[in-house]
C-alpha cells in the first residue's frame, strides 16, 4: 500500500486525539482495571463521538488488546473471539450523580492492522474506522503509532474499494456517501440512507481535506475538475475493475449479513440485556417494535432468530 501523504495523517492525528469527557474517561478506568496490561489501547468512535456527549445513547468503545488469549480468563471466550472478532461487551460506571453505559469491543492490535487493510474482504472494520474515531487511551507512543497508522490504512482501503462505485465527475460528498451506504448495507443495520448521508454533512470539514489527500494514494488516474463551488475529481477506471467492483460488493452484501447474524447470536452470551439493546436500537433507527415473549428470553439463541425474522418483515432492518 503506496505511503500515505501527510495531510491525510495529520488529518487524522488531530481528529483522534481530541480529549474525551470525564464520562469516558470513567469508562476506560474501569475497563483497564478489568483488562490490567493487556489491554493497549481504547477506541472511541460512533454517535456519542460524533456529538461529543456521553449523556445520551450508548458509548461505543473498541478495546485494543495484545492477544485474545491474555484478555481472558478462560479458552473459549478467546477462541471466539479468534474466530469471529470482535466480542462484544456490555459497562456501565457511575459517573457525577448519573451513570454511563458503554457497549465495548474486544480486538486485538494485530487484527485492527489486518482488518483495516486491502489484505480483509469486507468492510466490518475498515468501513468503521475509515470514519472518525478517538484514542482514548495508548499505553505509550509505540501503541499510539500503531492505531493511527492502522485509521489511516482504514480511508485508505475504504477509498480504493469504493472508488470504482462511483460515477465520474464526483465530489467527496458522492464518495463517502456511497461508500457508507455500501459498507452498511453489507451489515444488518438499522439505519437507512438518509441517516448514512448525515454522516459526512455532520462532518464536512473532516472529509472533504482527507478526500483530497486520499486521492495521491489510489492506484487510479484521478484529476481535480472545475465542478460547481466545491472540489470535484475525475477518476479514469477500466470497465473491468468497476465489473469486479460490484461483484465483490454484492458478495459483501450476503457474506456480512450472514456475519452480522453469527456475531449477534454469539453477543447474546457476552452482552448482559443485549437482546433489549438490539431491539431498543433498532426501534430508535427505524421506528419498528416487536414484543418479546418469555419463553423467547428463556432460549436467547432460538429468540434471536424469530425476533430478527420478524424484524427483517417488518423493515426494521437492511
């Protein structure tokens, strides 16, 4: 992957190394506790980030660990972990009179460098982390180096991949929009487009300069062109790479929905009230409700499937 340039970087680093609140803070504390030294590093990303509160919804957090194997006390919640990262993980720390309730993840350093590379398939972690996020905590400044070297390996796969979906001329507003809507259609998501394009209008002035940095990285012939009052570029991309480009997006499509399925039914064991998390999220994105019956909580694996087909009926989710 050619060397990024250094405004997409310090792009970046500014973006990443915004304060977070005490709130947060709270969070990782107690989350260190609990992991000691194998955690090295703690991701803040997703709505609460984007707002810059804490106070409403759910805080998601990504905890960067050594290895699966030292972060747990037993085998198989490792294991797991290996196979289908990330384990997801339900926290809540009282906080000034309140409480804050986070929803965190479990990866490994080396998975985060893997997963935000041209060298992983789906748009799981380079699609998320393509978008801003912040380090909360690095252990030292090697750690550091290491996750942002791997969010801007994240734009940079995210670009790549979605470039050839998108119509020439094209502004950066045209290239995240239809990268967004792209990698979360290859998820069960409950958002829908308008929701995605809110993503880059809420935050213009953080992608319209890494777009144009990103744009000396692809392995394209792209040109800036006179496009209306906002920067626009002209990609040359041979019929072949867009015909391939489609089909590996519909293949991401029906590999992440079958995935996101997998890691939902393996969450219900690790997210204490996470079937009510889903179901408020999904009520909260898309205004569809469902009731749960007692004996679907009794078996949560057999309640997770007739709940998300009755959902999916209902358009609740994509």
């Amino acid at each position: 992957m050619p060397i990024p340039p250094q405004l997409m970087t310090t792009q970046i680093h500014r973006r990443s190394s915004r304060p977070v609140s005490g709130g947060v803070r709270a969070l990782c504390d107690e989350i260190l506790t609990h992991y000691g030294t194998s955690a090295a590093a703690i991701l803040y990303y997703g709505s609460c980030f984007r707002r810059g509160d804490d106070r409403e919804g759910i805080v998601d957090l990504y905890v960067l660990v050594d290895s699966y194997g030292s972060a747990y006390r037993k085998r198989a919640p490792a294991v797991l972990n290996r196979l289908l990262p990330p384990n997801v993980f339900y926290l809540e720390v009282p906080f000034e009179n309140r409480v804050v309730r986070a929803k965190y993840a479990i990866l490994s350093l080396a998975d985060l460098e893997r997963c935000t590379s041209k060298a992983c398939f789906h748009s799981y972690f380079w699609g998320r982390f393509a978008q801003p996020a912040g380090l909360a905590y690095a252990r030292d400044d090697q750690v550091a180096e290491r996750v942002h070297r791997s969010l801007v390996r994240a734009v940079m796969t995210f670009v790549v991949r979605v470039l050839p979906e998108v119509a020439s001329p094209f502004t950066a507003r045209d290239l995240w929009r239809t990268g967004l809507v792209l990698s979360y259609r290859a998820e069960l998501r409950a958002e829908g487009p308008d929701d995605v394009v809110r993503l880059f209008d809420a935050d213009a002035e953080y992608y319209d300069p890494l777009t144009r940095a990103a744009m000396d990285t692809v392995p394209f012939d792209v040109e800036s062109v006179a496009c209306c009052d906002t920067a626009c570029y002209q990609a040359s991309i041979p019929g072949r790479v867009r015909y391939l480009s489609r089909l590996a997006w519909a293949v991401r499509c029906w590999q992440g929905k079958a995935l996101s399925v997998l890691r939902l039914i393996k969450g219900l064991f690790t997210f204490h009230g996470g079937l009510d998390y889903i179901l408020w999220k999904i009520e909260r994105h898309s205004g569809v409700s469902v009731t749960v019956e007692p004996h679907l909580r009794r078996r949560p694996v057999l309640g997770a499937c007739v709940l998300f087909w009755r959902l999916y009926r209902r358009g609740g989710f994509r």
